[in-house]
C-alpha cells in the first residue's frame, strides 16, 4: 500500500513560474521552473528542494517506528547532511551525521549549521566510510549510538523516490498543459527517478548529471524498480515508454563540485537577470546545460520545458568560503 502524508509533513506547493528571455524567445519555447528551493521548512534553508521531498516520508516513517534519533552520512558540504540536521531540530529528532575525512580545525558553514541544529558530527576516515552500508559497520553504530533511523548518504531510498513523485503532481495541478520535458539535476539519481516514475512516459524527463560519472544510467534504472513504484519497472528502458528519459552527462563541468569560470559567470547573471540564484554544485550545472541545449536547438519550436530548482543555495557560502567569494549573494 502506497503511504499517505500525515499533515505534520505536508506542505503548501512551491511556485511554479515562467521565465522570459531572448533565448527562449528566438528558440520558441517555454520554460517554466518548480521553484523548490522557496520551500523552506524549520531552521535556516537548507530543509528544501529536494531534500525536503525525500526527506517527507522517512521522517513520518521514523515517527511511525518510534524511532527518536535519525543517523546518516555525507561530505563536509552535504546538503543533505544540512537538511537532516533542520529535519531533526524541526520535528523533534535527534540527529546524527557520519562525516566523510577528518574533523577540520574550523567547521565550514554547512557544518556549523548542522551544529547549532545539535546534529551530534562524527568525522570518520575516506577508507572507513566507503563501508557505511556495510552490515557490520551498522551495528557498530548502533552499539555506539543505540537504535536509529537511517538515511543513506544523499537521502535516496524508496520513500524518498516516492516523495519525489509530488514533484510531478504538485506541477499538474498548477500548470494548464502538461509541459514535454521536465529538466532536473542528479547526484544519486534518486530524485529524477521519482520524476520519471510520477511521468510515466506522458513527457520526456532530462536528467543533467552533476558529477563525472558512467553508471547513473543503470543507477537510474535500478532505482525505478524501487518498492512503492510501479512493478513494470525495470524492463531495460525505465518507466515502460523507449526513450521517456534520458540522463545527459555534458555538463558537470569535470566533476562533482568542479567548476569553471564560465559556470559562475553564469551563475551570477542569471541572477542578476532574473532574480534567481543557482548554486554552483548543482542547479548552476543545470541550468547552464539547459540553455546550451535551448541555445542549439534540443528542443522543437513550440516545446514547454520544466526545470526543476532542487534548492542547494545552503551550499553557497562554503563555497565561497573556500573558492574566495565567486558566487554572488547580493
Ligand atoms: C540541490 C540538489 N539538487 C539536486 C541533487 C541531486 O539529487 P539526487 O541525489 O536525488 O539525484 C542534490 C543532491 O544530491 C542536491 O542537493
């Protein structure tokens, strides 16, 4: 039985807005973009995007098994370490982040933040958290911390794929027409998933990958057998209908977290345009590869794009703390 959302961790849908550009006009389509990222829920703005959406049923599945204290995994700048650590000052949980190297001398802004939400922070070694699904490694933890919910690094499982799909539902209840393609970033894979299973084949859903990577493909596969989703999963081209997505890797600037000059140009006059900031791990990404394609003619003359903003923006200020205040915020 799929589950249904209590109102605890329900929400008001984010706004779904149109864009006007030259671009847009000259190549003849519209693009409309889910402005997840206005979302924000509990402390700060980092519970948000998609982290919120997959963050909603674990955190109601949590409550329902009793759980008090939520455990998970990330790197020193993970959104979703940041948005677990909201997640628990904002419901009630106790929350635990595995932290990916070692404790550096000063936390960096994502870090302070999960702090000041009382996220209790243990920093293991690079080789140690390569066994964080390690069964062993699991009751080790447990042993340490006693019983916990546990969330994946990156947030993806099952509930969180399912959560995903509100995306698409959210956007049919406010949009006149279906649009043709629907546009997301992907790091785990885990939200487009969601994306393409809500789609089922009506619309094209295009993936732009945030990281250098060959198995997001079969990843995105596997993740659309996931329990929750329909069974016809699976068959090879996901979601039933050949060719209703399609992840494209052009655009991760040479790796996760990699940059150039011509991304945060972007990033910062895209702001200045239209009002709306990118972050430069993820939405920047997107963003930039969707107007390259809309620049080169991807899409026929007369198309509706839907962008997804997965949020991120919490990421912003570490970045510039480390990279020497690239991205601009005022
Ligand atoms: C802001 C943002 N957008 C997109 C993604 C990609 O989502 P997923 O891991 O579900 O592919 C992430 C996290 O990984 C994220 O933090």
């Amino acid at each position: 039985m799929p589950p249904t959302l209590t109102p605890l961790f329900q929400h008001a849908p984010s706004p779904l807005v149109e864009l006007e550009s030259p671009t847009l006009q000259r190549a003849g389509v519209r693009l409309l973009i889910k402005r997840d990222e206005l979302l924000s829920i509990g402390p700060g703005r980092a519970l948000c995007g998609n982290k919120w959406r997959k963050l909603q049923y674990n955190l109601q599945a949590a409550r329902e098994e009793g759980q008090n204290t939520l455990l998970t995994f990330g790197g020193a700048y993970s959104n979703h370490v940041a948005a677990v650590a909201a997640a628990g000052a904002e419901f009630g949980f106790q929350t635990i982040g595995i932290i990916r190297g070692e404790r550096p001398e000063g936390l960096n802004p994502t870090l302070r933040f999960a702090e000041s939400c009382r996220m209790g922070l243990q920093f293991i070694s690079r080789k140690a958290f390569k066994e964080k699904e390690d069964p062993e490694f699991l009751s080790r933890l447990r042993k340490q911390f006693g019983s916990f919910y546990l969330l994946p690094e990156g947030g993806t499982n099952a509930l969180a794929i399912y959560g995903c799909r509100h995306i698409v539902e959210e956007v049919e209840r406010q949009a006149e027409a279906l649009p043709g393609y629907w546009c997301c970033s992907l790091g785990t894979g885990g939200t487009f998933a969601g994306i393409a299973d809500a789609l089922n084949g009506r619309a094209k859903a295009l993936g732009f990958s945030a990281l250098k990577s060959d198995f997001l493909e079969r990843e995105v596969g596997r993740l659309l057998t996931a329990p929750l989703l329909s069974p016809r999963r699976g068959e090879g081209t996901a979601n039933g209908a050949e060719g209703s997505w399609e992840i494209n890797t052009d655009f991760h600037f040479g790796g996760y977290a990699k940059f150039t000059p011509y991304l945060i140009d972007f990033i910062n006059g895209f702001r200045q345009q239209h009002g709306i900031a990118l972050d430069p791990i993820y939405t920047g990404k997107l963003f930039y590869g969707l107007f390259q394609l809309i620049e080169e003619g991807y899409f026929p003359r007369g198309s509706t794009i839907l962008a997804v903003h997965t949020g991120g923006l919490q990421g912003i200020e570490g970045f510039n703390e480390r990279f020497g205040e690239l991205v601009e915020v005022k």
